[in-house]
C-alpha cells in the first residue's frame, strides 16, 4: 500500500467520523437528551 492510499484511507475515516459525530449531536439536539462524554477521566453528562 503507497503512502498515498494510506492518506486516502484515513481522510475517509476522518471524514466518516466527523460525520457520525455531527449526526449524533443533532439527535440527542432533537430528542433533548443528554451527551455522556470523558474529561478529565471523569464521566461528565452534557446538554447539547
């Protein structure tokens, strides 16, 4: 595999990631839910 397939394949996965992470934001936007996320190696609940 070349160092370009290799840029390719983790700009895709980048981008998939991005984007599964603005869909999950937008549903717990529309059912109001909280966000459940680690920082500071503690569970902290956020309303988005």
């Amino acid at each position: 595999m070349t160092t370009k397939e290799k840029n390719d394949i983790k700009h895709k996965i980048l981008k998939g990631l991005e984007l599964t992470y603005e869909k999950l934001l937008a549903e717990k936007r529309a059912k109001n839910s909280e966000l459940v996320v680690l920082r500071d190696n503690q569970i902290v609940t956020i309303k988005p």
